[in-house]
C-alpha cells in the first residue's frame, strides 16, 4: 500500500503494508539508520521516535497508524532548540557509553522538554521510564535533562 509520510520536514512516498512498523519503514525503506532496533515490543525505547511531538516506540507501531502525523527521527532532533539543547547536555556531562539505546534517549528527552520546560525528578523518571541504558548512565541522563532545561 502506498503511504504520505513527513519524516523531519520532509514528505516521502512509500510503499509498506499497512502493519509495518514505523522503524522498518524508516530504515529498510527510507534508509534512515539512527532509529535503533533493539528489543521489538516497546520495552527498552531504542526505537524511540516522535509522532506529533509525542515520544511513541516505532517498533510496534504501524505506518498505517501514522495518517497525516510528522514523524521526527534523531537525524533532526538537532533542528530545534530543545533538541541542540538536549544533544548539548549529553556531551557536556559525557552521558552516552556504549551508545546504542542513546538516539532513543534523546528523542524521548527532546519530546519531554518540549512539552514540559522544567520537569521534575518524577516527571523525568515517568517520560524516560520506557527507555533502558543497560550501561547504568541514568543519573547522568536525569541530570543532562536537568541542565537542558536549564540552558
């Protein structure tokens, strides 16, 4: 089936079946790698994208789910001032370890401070609840959000 999707600005033609997840459609059919693959059942947010503004898992959601929606991968999460703010506070507090679940992490950040400008400790841990950094950089990943929205 054929699908209108804006992905990062963008409007693109695909052609998918209409339960193909997002994140295949991303990066088998439009070859946008930095959406993660990792555990496919929206448990660990590697494949954390935006939807709307909406942090959403697209491992499990189907394009066909997308409809009229602007998709934002981490390839332009650093278009806005959230974003660069967000990426910013990464490298300032060295966050990013093994690397993997980061480009989840990040959109997932971006899409709560966006919605949120000075989240609490409980905000925080609710928004990022569903990503999992296997390599144990939470703390710093709450204080990257912490300066972020401070900047």
């Amino acid at each position: 089936m054929a699908y209108r999707i804006k992905v990062n600005g963008k409007t693109h033609q695909v052609d998918a079946p209409e339960d193909m997840p997002v994140l295949w459609v991303l990066r088998d059919l439009l070859g946008m790698n930095g959406t993660k693959f990792g555990c496919g059942v929206a448990q660990c947010g590697a494949c954390t994208v935006m939807l709307n503004g909406e942090a959403i898992r697209s491992c499990v959601t189907p394009i066909s789910e997308v409809g009229n929606g602007a998709i934002t991968t981490i390839e332009a999460v650093a278009s806005t001032a959230v974003g660069r703010k967000v990426q910013a506070a990464w490298l300032d507090l060295d966050v990013v370890q093994c690397g993997y679940c980061q480009s989840g992490q990040i959109v997932a950040a971006t899409a709560l401070l966006t919605a949120n400008k000075k989240p609490t400790d409980a905000q925080i841990d609710e928004a990022m609840s569903g990503n999992i950094c296997r390599c144990g950089t939470y703390p710093r990943i709450r204080a990257a959000i912490h300066k972020a929205a401070s900047a």
